[in-house]
C-alpha cells in the first residue's frame, strides 16, 4: 500500500478521532482568543489573572496525563478518547453557560470564577488525553514507512481546531458586533462547540482498536490463563504482577496503580527525554500564536487584521505538515527536530523585537507571525518526538498511552542530547517501532523492513507482517 492510500484508510477509517481533534484544540484555543472578554467577566480587568486562567489547564495535564493514559493502556484506546472528548465537551459548554460579575451579583460572579477554573481544571484532564491517545492510534495503526507523514495528521488537525476558534470568534463578532460579543455572545463559541463534539463522541464508538493493542490483551490473558492461580501458601504474588509465566509464580492483570508505578521505574530515561521534547513548540503554540493575539488586540490592531495573520499563519502549517513528516521519513525525525528547534531558537528573538516594534503594522505581523513563527511552528511541531512519532515508538503497546500521555513540556534539546548519548551507551533503546528513527530513513528498501533491522527482527520489533513491511515503494514518495 502506497503513502496516499494509508492516508486515505486512516482518514476513512479514523475520521472520528481527528474530528475529535479539531474539536478538542478548538475548545483548548477559544477560551485565549476571548481573554480579552473574559477579562471583563471574570476577571475584573486583570488580565494578569485572565492567563492564569489559562494557565490552569497546564496544572492539570499531568494528572491527566496520568490517568487517562493509563486507563488507555489498560481498558482500550477507544474508551479513553470517549472519555477525554465527553470531559472537554462538559468544561468548553459549561464555561458558555456561567454567571459572571457583570451581573451585578457579587456572588453569582464569585461563583462563576470559581467553577470556571474546574471546568478549565477539567479540559486540562482531557486534553493530556486525547493527544497522546491519537497520537498512540496512528502509531500503532499507521504503516512503519510513512508515520511521519501519518502523524501529521494530528498536527493538521490541531492547526485546524486552533484556526476554527479563531474563525469562530470572528464571524460571532462580526455577525453580533462588538457591544454584543462585550455583553453576552462571548457564549455562543464556547456552546458552538456541542455540535461537531457530539458527532464525533457518535463516531468514536465504531472506531476499532489497534491490532497491537489487541495482540498485548491477548498475550497478557494467555500469561495469565497459564500461570498457577495462587502459589502453595495461597498468598498472591501482589508485588509483581506481570510475572511471566514460565516462571512458575502466579500471574496477575496488571492494575492502573502498578502500571503507572512500573512506567516511572521501567522507563524513566524515555519519559525525561520526552519532557524536554516539546518545550520549543509548547511556548511557540501558547505564547507564539494564542497570547500574541491577546497582545495585538491590547496594542490597537484591527479584529480582521488579525485574523488575516492567524488565517495565513495556521494555513502555512497545515500545508507544510506532510511535507515535514515525509522529511522526517526520509532523513529521520531528529534531523526534522533539531534543525526546526535550531532555527526558532535563532529567529524566536529577532522575529518577536520585530513584532512588538511596530504591533499594529500589517505588514510587520504579517512577515513576523503569519510567515516567521509559522514556518518554526511547521518544523518544530508536525513531528516532535514526544508523543507523537519519536516517543511514541519507544515505548511498548502495554505502556505506550501512559507513557507518553504524562510528558509536561517544560525542558529544552539538552534531553534529546542525553537520549542519544544513552543510546550510544545502550542504556537507552530510542525506538520501538523503527530501529532507527532519528537519523536516517525510516524504512530500508534491502530489507524490506525498518532501518537497522533484519526482516525478521521488522516483524517482532513493529508487530506488523511480513505482508504490510514488503509494501511497495510507493511509500518512500511525497504522496
């Protein structure tokens, strides 16, 4: 099967969840596009305290991160991405639907402020989810050849959702005008967001689970249907539960506490490595692209100047992103990495003296935001390694969701660098679905299998037959 027909399958088959994707960043982005009135309601004018606001989800995701990716790893991706997209939809409706201070009610305000932060608290929870849960799908699902083009599609969708927020917030604001939008239709994007959630939570429930998920439930079940219930004194060997079977001992289902417990143990280098995977992009999404419309709306730009700049900007990364993920294919995804944070981390500065120079300026922002950030946004985030392709392929099915969900995005490329040292070392396997997915191609045309693995090895590394990995070559094309 060629690239263009597993893009086309995983679409057919998977459309749900990248809806899902779409609908979930829409609700993550809409609420920074209309700080500037939130302010006002909620916030009594800080617009210190509007941000942190914002800021609240980021406490969340951790734990949600935690959560859900271990209720993923243990009862089924499906089941976790219903319940990320149900909790986001609660949290985005909800915030629609509270009173606020500009009732005139002290404590209907208070009231209002207070179950705002839970709400954002609970889209957080959710959004730690469904990121790394798609993210999950695609690489389990998608052909080992082209993941850097199939998880693109998570990059296009979430570009999507962030454009269809600000779009929204547009037209509600051009339709009802400003003093409207002041007063009362600030509501209408957040409860909007009900009508593609509920098609999307419909179309989840047909959504298949990955054939290597379903292989590690199978082989979990088979461990335990042939180990000893319980041992000769009838105590239960509760410290180790996925003892192999072999061993004599008595084999137990893993628990959510004791699989969060064995990924910190087991896989804490990957997990590091992964923190400090996204902090580039992280900062260029909230502050780059979210925050900077907040500062343009403060500094005097007019409302559809800056939506032509979010317009262009969001349009150039959808457009670059399968030409960035058949870059990281080709050439590996630390060469798309490293050359992507390399070049923000000598333009970020410059581009933003330029920006804030001259804030109400067409051109300027235009240049700056639009086209400069846009094109780091496109290298440094189609395919950064956690958890999408990278650090989505070192960790096993069992433990892959938990594992990637609970990445925060708070370190720099220094963690990137220790990995490949402890790899060098053998301390450290930077892949588990390709051999080598860093530096050089993903998929060796001799082998008929991943680079640096045998044909053989292909089968038992990736989970995939011999059938999928002698694909033609059609796969090493654009498209």
């Amino acid at each position: 099967m060629g690239t263009k027909a597993n893009l086309t399958g995983l679409l057919r088959v998977y459309w749900s969840l990248l809806l899902g994707n779409i609908v979930e960043w829409y609700e993550y982005a809409v609420y920074g596009y209309l700080a500037v009135y939130l302010e006002h309601h909620f916030f009594q004018g800080s617009e210190v305290a509007t941000w942190l606001g914002f800021a609240v989800t980021f406490l969340a995701r951790p734990l949600g991160g935690v959560v859900l990716g271990s209720i993923g790893d243990t009862y089924g991706r499906g089941f976790s991405v219903n319940l990320s997209i149900v909790g986001m939809l609660l949290g985005t409706c909800g915030q629609g639907l509270l009173p606020t201070y500009s009732s005139g009610n002290n404590v209907l305000g208070t009231i209002g402020l207070i179950v705002l932060v839970i709400l954002r608290f609970v889209q957080g929870l959710s959004a730690a989810g469904e990121i790394s849960t798609i993210s999950t799908y695609l690489t389990e699902v998608g052909e080992k050849k082209s993941l850097g083009r199939s998880i693109s599609l998570v990059s296009i969708t979430a570009n999507l959702g962030f454009l269809l927020a600000k779009g929204v917030v547009w037209l509600v604001t051009l339709v009802c005008g400003v003093e409207n939008v002041k007063s009362w239709a600030w509501r209408l994007p957040f409860i909007l967001a009900l009508i593609p959630g509920l098609i999307a939570v419909w179309g989840r429930q047909y959504v298949p689970e990955s054939e290597e998920f379903v292989q590690e439930q199978r082989k979990q079940s088979t461990r335990e249907s042939t180990a000893d219930p319980v041992d000769s004194v009838g105590v239960e060997n509760s410290h180790h539960p996925d003892v192999e079977a072999d061993s004599g001992t008595v084999v137990r289902r893993e628990t959510t506490v004791s699989r969060v417990q064995s990924v910190f143990s087991s896989h804490w280098a990957s997990m590091l490595i992964g923190v400090g995977s996204v902090a580039s992009f992280a900062i260029l999404q909230y502050g780059g692209f979210v925050w900077t419309q907040s500062f343009l709306a403060h500094h005097g730009m007019t409302r559809d100047n800056r939506m032509l700049v979010g317009l262009c900007a969001r349009l150039l990364m959808i457009v670059l992103a399968v030409p960035v993920g058949w870059l990281a294919d080709v050439k590996g995804v630390g060469f798309v990495t490293f050359i992507g944070a390399g070049g923000l981390a000598v333009t970020a500065v410059p581009l933003w003296w330029m920006l804030q120079s001259n804030p109400t300026s067409l051109e300027t922002v235009l240049l700056t935001l639009g086209i400069g950030f846009a094109l780091n946004g496109a290298m440094v985030g189609t395919v950064r390694p956690s958890p999408q392709l990278g650090f989505g392929e070192v960790d096993p099915t069992g433990s892959r969701h938990s594992a990637g969900a609970r990445r925060i995005h708070h370190f720099g490329d220094g963690a990137r660098r220790s990995g490949l040292r402890l790899q060098r070392q053998e301390k450290l396997r930077m892949a588990h679905v390709r051999a080598e997915p860093y530096f050089s191609k993903a998929y060796d045309k001799g082998t008929g299998g991943p680079c640096g693995l045998s044909e053989s090895e292909s089968d038992t590394t990736t989970g995939t037959s011999s059938e999928s990995m002698n694909a033609d070559s059609s796969g090493d094309e654009l498209s």
